[in-house]
C-alpha cells in the first residue's frame, strides 16, 4: 500500500525547519549543503537540530503532508509500530514539536527493494510517499494509526505513470 500524509483543509501541513531555516532557502542547510541531498547519503550526523514547523494548523495525522519533500514526518505511534514490528528500510531523526505536539519524527528510507518500508516510486528523491508491506499495513491499524491517506500500489503506479507522461510532453 502507498501512505502519504493528507492535505485536506482540516489537516495540518508541516515543514521541517532547523536554526537558520529560510523559507525562500528551505532546502539550504546552515553550511550551504542541501538537506535532500545529506539525507540521501546518509550523512544524519551532519544535520542539524531539526524541529517540526505547522504551516497550517488542524487534525495532526499519523503521516503529516509536508511542503518541504525532505521525507515523511511520523507520529510517535507511528514510530513505535515500526520499531516494535522489526520493520526494516529506515531510520528516525527526532523533531522538536511545537508546545503541545506530540512526538514526530523525519522518516529517512534507505531505499532498498526488500525493505517493510520504502519509498514510492522506489528511488524517489525526495521522498513523499512510503510504500508499505502488507504485514506493516496491518500492524499499524492494528495499532489504530490513521490519519494518513492509502492508495492500493497499482492505481498509484498507475497515477505516477501519468503524472510522469504529463510532464514529459508539454501541452
């Protein structure tokens, strides 16, 4: 199954910020390298403190949509599921929440086809969508995690392919 955070209007939409975050430079880390770019070589060391900023308040989902396609932003309850199952293909970087805010934290994929965890479509940089196991799926709504929208993986595919096509042959 596809997993991506929902952006309807009562959802709230996040970003991720760190000190010296700039909107007109949001990808720009303090020390001018850009954050996709560390994340996808695995260089979380060099990150700094990272903080979950709400750009638009509202229901506060187990997979957050995000303006800032860095990674997916999970709940804590989302976390726990994926530690507890031995689900594999990730890791978690903490981020500071807002007063009130639970725990959430910036799901980094290492991008291997086997994985209980991956992104879609497999190798996108930067990563909006998780494609999930079966047996995952199933532990997080036996946990009662929501607040995510899913898609079956054929019609997302599917949809990819078109949205793929589109930009290719310009109108």
């Amino acid at each position: 199954m596809i997993l991506e955070g929902c952006c309807g209007e009562g959802d709230a939409w996040a970003l991720v910020a760190w000190d010296g975050w700039a909107d007109d430079r949001w990808w720009e880390l303090p020390d001018g390298r850009a954050v996709d770019e560390v994340l996808a070589a695995g260089d979380l060391d060099a990150l700094p403190a990272l903080r979950l900023a709400l750009e638009q308040t509202g229901r506060m989902g187990d997979i957050l949509w995000s303006s800032t396609p860095v990674g997916p932003i999970v709940s804590g309850r989302f976390a726990e599921v994926l530690e507890r199952s031995g689900a594999t293909g990730y890791v978690l970087v903490p981020l500071s929440t807002p007063d009130g805010v639970g725990p959430y934290a910036l799901l980094v994929l290492d991008d291997n086809d086997f994985d209980d965890v991956r992104a879609f479509p497999q190798g996108a940089l930067p990563v909006e969508r998780l494609d999930v196991s079966a047996r995952l799926l199933a532990e997080l709504r036996a946990a009662g995690v929501d607040g995510f929208c899913a898609e079956h993986g054929e019609a997302a595919s599917q949809r990819e392919r078109a949205r793929q096509l589109a930009r290719a042959i310009p109108s």
